[in-house]
C-alpha cells in the first residue's frame, strides 16, 4: 500500500508521517492533531467513529515511542499503514480543493 512504503522508507518517522496526513485531512498543522480532541475531529471530518477511535489511538502510540520511548501501546508499521490507508479511502472524496 502507499503508507505502507512510506513508513518503511528509510529514516521515516512514523508519528511525522501520521501527523501529518491526519492534519492534511483535517486541513490544521500536524501539532494541532495531537490531542484529545483528535477522534471527535475525525469524526466530525466524515470518519467512521470506529475507525477515529483506532486511528486516535494509534496515533498515541506512535508519539509516545517517539517522545517518551514509550512501547506499551505502539502499533505495527502495517497496522498503521493500514489504519492510514482506510482514513485516505474514508475521507479523500469528501475533500475539495476549497
């Protein structure tokens, strides 16, 4: 899939990654998508409330091994590809070029 070759091109930093294509969906700077508010803003974008809740929580995950090397609730690289790769399916036709 395209994230997953993303993620795994050398040097590439999982949570940017993340951070950033969630803040392109949404239309706000990638620090602006780490926070609690996160999910409802997925949902409130067109995402199914399932799918904001896992792609919430991966993305969690992925900040705190970054910041604090923090594995406990880490996901996979293709878990994550994953969970991407359906946000781009969800929300793609719902985005214009306003």
């Amino acid at each position: 899939t395209p994230w997953r070759e993303r993620l795994a091109a050398a040097g590439a930093d999982p949570a940017e990654l993340a951070a950033q294509a969630l803040a392109d969906h949404l239309g706000v700077s990638p620090a602006a998508v780490i926070g609690p508010r996160l999910e409802a803003r997925l949902v409130e974008a067109g995402l199914d409330a399932t799918l904001a809740a896992r792609t919430a929580r991966a993305l969690e995950g992925v900040v705190a091994v970054r910041f604090a090397g923090d594995r406990a609730g880490s996901v996979s690289t293709d878990d994550l590809a994953s969970l991407l790769d359906a946000v781009d399916a969800e929300l793609a036709p719902f985005e214009t070029d306003a």
